[in-house]
C-alpha cells in the first residue's frame, strides 16, 4: 500500500478537558475513583509540576485522589521557560542509567554509545542544552553541569544522553548517561 498526500496541512496536538471544568470534571473524578476501586488508591497517582530546572526534579507523582493542583492545570505555563524548539521525554528514566560513550572530541556530542549492552550508532545530534547545578542547594557531592543531548540513532531511535561535568573545570573525568527515551 502506498498514501500520496497532495496537500497537508500542519495538526497541533491537543488535548481539552482533562482537567476541565463541570462535566469533564466530573468525568475526571469518576474516574480516579474507579481505578482507585479497581487498583487501590494508592497506586493512583498524577504528575505535579514543580518549580525547578533540574529534569528529576521538575516533576513529582502525588495522589491522584488529591485535589486537582491549580499547578496542574498550568502545565503549559511551566514549561514555558524551555527556549523556542528544546524539546524534552515526557517520562525520564526512574534513575538515569551509566552509558559508555564516544565522542569525536571531548565537548562534543556522542557518536556512538553503549546502553544496557546493546551498542547505538549515532546517526544525529542535537545539543548540548546545558543544565547547571541548583547552586542554593549544597548536595552530598555537589552536583555539577550537565550538557544534554538529544540523539538519534541509525534505526530512528530517539535518546535523552548528558555528560555529568566539564572536562576543562571538574577534577574528575566526566561521566556519560541516559536519562530518557523518546517515544
């Protein structure tokens, strides 16, 4: 089979009323309640923005049964800061996972990496977006900048990889992983 289109036209995603009002609301709750019913309350949960740049901490899962969060509904509103075209996994990785990686020079994005013993040729590179460490917040081992980068393998696959350091400031040798996976 073979589809010929003559003329397209661009579609926005979008999706209205999940955290609507009225009816749709309503909808909403019945449906928390039900799978609460079905699968325990707690095992519900729902994705809460919160205020900060670092990608695992930008999200936190609280209960659904919870009231809807005026934060919820401003989602769009807190992405906003991402510049124009960065785009980002909707699920990151529970921890982000070590990667062998090489590289044609040192700053630069990966060629080829090494995840979960499976090798990936790199076919594009996009990045790096650098991420700085949350400097009011004095961690066990400091927390150093990552330079994210967004991959595409040779068989279309698509991967969310940072460098954690600077080779030029940070004592110790850079370390490479993935944090997430594009759908």
């Amino acid at each position: 089979m073979s589809l010929a289109c003559l003329a397209v036209d661009d579609l926005a995603p979008s999706q209205e009323g999940l955290t609507g009002e009225g009816a749709q609301a309503h909808d909403l709750a019945m449906l928390i309640d039900r799978l609460g019913n079905r699968l325990g309350s707690g095992r519900i949960a729902r994705a809460e923005p919160r205020a900060s740049h670092i990608p695992e901490r930008a999200v936190a899962s609280v209960p659904a049964m919870r009231g809807a969060s005026p934060a919820l509904a401003g989602w769009a509103r807190e992405t906003a800061h991402l510049p124009e075209g960065v785009s980002r996994p909707l699920r990151l990785l529970r921890a982000a996972e070590p990667v062998e990686v090489v590289a044609e020079v040192p700053e630069g994005p990966p060629r080829i990496f090494r995840w979960r013993r499976v090798t990936y040729r790199v076919a594009r590179a996009e990045g790096p977006e650098r991420i700085a460490p949350e400097w009011w917040r004095r961690e066990k081992g400091g927390g150093r900048t990552r330079d994210y980068y967004r991959v595409e393998d040779m068989q279309g696959r698509r991967f969310w990889l940072y460098r954690d350091g600077l080779y030029a400031r940070d004592e110790d040798v850079p370390r490479w992983y993935l944090h997430g996976v594009f759908a």
